[in-house]
C-alpha cells in the first residue's frame, strides 16, 4: 500500500477499491468480536463513566444523533453525552475545540475519546465498523456535496469509529474542513486491506493515550 499522507485532491470519479471476501468476512469476525470483548473488559469502568457523566449535569449519560451510514441509510449513533443537556435545539452545529456547550466532564471525554467508546454498540448492531470514514449528518452532507460531490462515496462502505480521515487531519468543525479531510477518507477506500485497517487502529491508539482528541 503506498502510504500517502497527503493525499492528491480528490475527483468525482473515484475507484474503489474491491475487497477480497476473506477480507470482507475477517472484518465483519473482527468487528464484532473486539467490540464484545472491549465492551465486557471496560463493563467496570463504563459503570463509572456514567455516574461521573450522570453528576456532570441534567441529560441522559448516553444520547443519540441520526447519522447517514452505508447506501445512505440513516442510523442513531451512541455516544456519551458531553455537552450540556439540550444543546442543539433548531440547527444543527459543529462542535470545535472552544465550543462553551461541551460540559467540564465532556472536555476530558472527547481529549481521551472516550465519548465515543457507546460506538462499539453501532459496530454490534452491523450499522458501524470500527475502522471507516466517520458518519456525519444530512444537514453537513446536503451542504458538502455541493462543493465535493465525491463524499457519496463513502456510503459505499459502513461509517467507523475511527479513520484515516481521523487520524491524519482530526476532527472538523467547519463544512469546509470536512471537505479538507475528504481526501483522506476517499483515500482509504480506494487503498483499504487488513494492514492498513490494523495501522488506523494503532494510530488511533497513540492518539488516544496522548490525549489528542478535541
């Protein structure tokens, strides 16, 4: 695989890449057996995350946002709330670095990215995997396809929990850096194997213990 960093700008026409079924079915095996097994060993300390997320203020410990996933379909992603409770009444609004509606418990669960660890019920329930480009919201895809109309590409796969979109530009909190970090997601799908699956995770590993996330 020819590791690119910084991938060329993207075209409408994009050639994805056909995937081998063994690859396909040991995606599918690894998916579900990892989240089961991640979800059973953090049991303990998901107990924990959701009285100190329950004491951080009023809402639910998890929420739901409507997510656009593979050939389009639409699906409630879970997450761990960190913002505080009913924080996008009317339109919808991306969340950045200094955003005042993320919680003092939210900032240290989007730096860890523990927020997003409820996605591993996504991955069990086959609306998620764990590695694929990020599933945003209709509201952000209506406006980006306007601009990169090859971001319909990425429905031809499931959305995961982390990418190479993540961890080689992070996350967006404009339309405009989503369209950036395009690049990188149409990159994947036209280079993705089982290693470079592998080296996303062990990327987003690093980027976890380092505590660069939002």
């Amino acid at each position: 695989m020819n590791d690119q960093t910084a991938p060329d700008s993207a075209t409408v026409n994009v050639r994805i890449k056909a995937m081998p079924a063994l690859y396909s079915y040991c995606k599918i095996l690894t998916d579900y057996l990892f989240s089961i097994i991640f979800l059973l060993l953090l049991s303990p300390l998901l107990l924990i995350l959701a009285v100190f997320i329950r004491l951080s203020g009023k809402g639910p410990v998890i929420y739901t946002q409507d997510r656009i996933g593979k050939d389009g379909k639409p699906f409630s992603i879970y997450k761990f709330r960190s913002m505080v409770f009913d924080a996008e009444k009317g339109k919808p609004f991306l969340s950045g670095s200094g955003d005042e509606r993320v919680t003092k418990a939210g900032r240290f669960l989007r730096k860890y990215r523990i927020d997003e660890i409820p996605n591993f019920i996504n991955v069990l329930k086959g609306e998620m995997s764990i590695v694929g480009p990020r599933p945003e919201r209709s509201f952000f895809i209506s406006q980006i396809i306007k601009s990169a109309p090859q971001y319909i590409e990425l429905h031809k796969v499931k959305p995961g929990i982390t990418s190479w979109g993540q961890v080689k530009y992070g996350y967006a909190s404009s339309v405009d850096e989503m369209i950036e970090r395009l690049d990188y997601d149409l990159f994947y799908l036209k280079n993705r194997s089982a290693w470079f699956d592998l080296k996303i995770i062990i990327l987003t590993i690093g980027t976890v213990l380092q505590g660069r996330g939002i």
